[in-house]
C-alpha cells in the first residue's frame, strides 16, 4: 500500500487551491469508480487525495430550463438517467447513463469523473511487462501488431491506438454540450468535443484540462433534436462491458425528410468521435434503409484497421444505421 494524504475541502474553490498547492502527484477523487482501480493497479500513484464526493454545490442537476439542462459534475450516473424529462425528451443522454457499467457502480460514478475515465485497453492496465506509451511515455504501444480487437479504428496514432471508453461523452458531443471547469485562474468553458485529445505523439495527455482544474458542471443547449434520439451501444454482452460500437444520433424530421441530424460515435475511436460528414449526407433527404446505412458508411470513412479490429468499421456502420432508424420512429411519435 502506498502512502498519500487525504483532504475534504469544503467549497470547490478550496478543492482547487489544494489541488493547485498539491502539485503533480495530487488527484481528485470524486465517486473512485475508476481512481481506485488505477491506484490498485500501480497506474495512478498519487501522494495526495483531494475528496470532492460530498461538494453540495456541484451534485445538483436542473433538466427544467428553458435554455439549457445543466448538470453538477458530481451527480451521480443514476439519479441522472432517471430524471423523467431526460428519459423523456433527451433518451440519447438517458440511455448513455444507464447502459454503462452496472446498477452498482452508475450509484456511485459521477458525471464529471465518467467524462474523465481512462481507457480499459489491457496493455494499458496489464503492468510493465507490456510496453504502453500511455502509462510510461516512450515505451511503445503493445496494441499495435498485437491484441487490438476492441481498439480504435478512428483518431489512432502511430503512438496508441486506444479507444476512449465512455457512453455519456458520446451522447453529450452530439447534444453540442460544454463542459464549465474552475482552476485558480478562474472559470473557463470548454466544448465537449474539446475536452478529449486524440493521442497524436503525446498518449499520456487525454483532456485539454489543465492539472489544478475541476469541472464544475455540464451544459447541453434545449434542442428540439432530443425527442428523436437514442443511444445504441453494440457489445459482446448486454451488461457490464464496454462498447464495441456505439451511436449516439439525433433527428428532426419534416414527412421522413431530414431537417437536422446529429451523429456521435463510441467504441470506434480514440475520443467521442462527431461526424458531421454523415449528419450533412442526411440533411434534405428521406430517411429510408439506404440513407441510414449511406450515413452510417460515411461515418466510418477513414477508419484505419489494425490485426483484429476491421470488423469494427462494418459493424460501426450498421450501428449508426439502425440508431437513425430507432430515432426515426421517435422523431415521428414526437
């Protein structure tokens, strides 16, 4: 067991002057869900904990506002996907929340530190015995030429291959979402689409945050584009397993013809991955079997396939067909 302080500060403002004061080996525990499994794991070694689970200000979430839903980064995973009007006139963000992990975990995981967790590529996690830039910087990347079946086919560089693991974020880049952090230089805001870095030739960086800053909240505009919506997660079981593929898409429609679309991808990419080539290909046009599928091909284009994972590309493509098709007959009820 390694030796770390362990603070609870009572406002964010104090979370963020001791992260600030901590230096680099502090870390910010929220709900632990994925701190504690890197801490066992010999990944995350932090000298310092700073516990912002009980901050009051930051737990709430308010779906009732005329402009804008707005979503305290520590609300829990579960209160969230069960707010009536979530489930009701946003499903995409609903099912995002509870089609990840189990009840358990979705009891204590937060929004803010789901956003944050790190990929679940098992050289990542299986120790120095496998070479992972992500973990020592440098060292090389184990997937490329070896056990790549559920890594990126999207955003990949020649430095890491990783998928980033999360649903919600998919949901939320469709949404057009931000992100609204605090640091000791004060509040700043962030679109969600800006949160995530692909890994280009530093893996080891994953967000655009800077190390003293906590996220405050969520942001998603009120959009006539939520009712026709939903998340459709593709996976080797139905429960407690990450994405293969996964589509968070969004429709307004005028007689079946397209008038706004949106389409996000997960499981397929190093980030939550926007498409707006295939949300463009939609707009103007009915939407019938074949355009769904035509969407969901440009979607994928530009994949790059490694040893075991090209069948993600035809299976990322159908994801996104059969979304738009779910969020057709949504759109249509609404």
């Amino acid at each position: 067991m390694r030796r770390f302080s362990y603070a609870r500060p009572a406002t964010a403002a104090a979370a963020v002057r001791a992260l600030a004061d901590g230096g680099p080996g502090t870390r910010l525990l929220a709900g632990g869900t994925t701190l504690y499994d890197l801490m066992k794991l010999d990944i995350e070694t932090p000298a310092a904990l700073i516990d912002v689970s009980r901050l009051r200000e930051l737990s709430a979430f308010d779906t009732g506002g005329p402009r804008e839903l707005v979503f305290g980064a520590m609300a829990h995973m579960s209160d969230v996907a069960a707010d009536a009007r979530l489930v009701r006139d946003y499903p995409a963000i609903s099912e995002s929340l509870w089609r990840a992990a189990s009840q358990q975990l979705r009891n204590m995981a937060t929004l803010g530190g789901n956003l944050l967790q790190r990929t679940r590529c098992a050289y990542f996690r299986g120790g120095d015995t496998f070479p992972c830039n992500k973990r020592r910087p440098g060292s090389g990347c184990s997937a490329i030429g070896g056990l790549d079946r559920g890594h990126a086919v999207l955003g990949g560089s020649s430095a890491c291959i990783a998928v980033y693991p999360g649903d919600f974020a998919v949901a939320l880049a469709a949404f057009d979402a931000q992100v609204d952090t605090l640091s000791s230089r004060g509040e700043r805001t962030i679109p969600i689409e800006s949160l995530h870095r692909e890994p280009g030739t530093t893996p080891q960086i994953e967000t655009t945050l800077a190390p003293d800053e906590l996220i405050l909240r969520i942001r998603v505009p009120v959009t006539p584009l939520g009712r026709g919506s939903t998340y459709l997660k593709i996976r080797d079981r139905e429960s407690y397993a990450f994405a293969l593929s996964s589509a968070a898409v969004a429709l307004v429609l005028d007689d079946d013809i397209v008038r706004d679309a949106r389409v996000a991808l997960g499981g397929v990419a190093t980030r939550p991955w926007r498409v707006r080539d295939a949300e463009r290909s939609l707009v103007g046009r009915p939407l019938t079997d074949a355009t769904a599928r035509a969407a969901g091909d440009t979607a994928l284009a530009g994949a790059r396939p490694g040893r075991d994972n090209g069948f993600k590309i035809e299976l990322g493509a159908r994801t996104v067909a059969v979304a738009l098709m779910i969020a057709k007959g949504r759109a249509n009820q609404g």
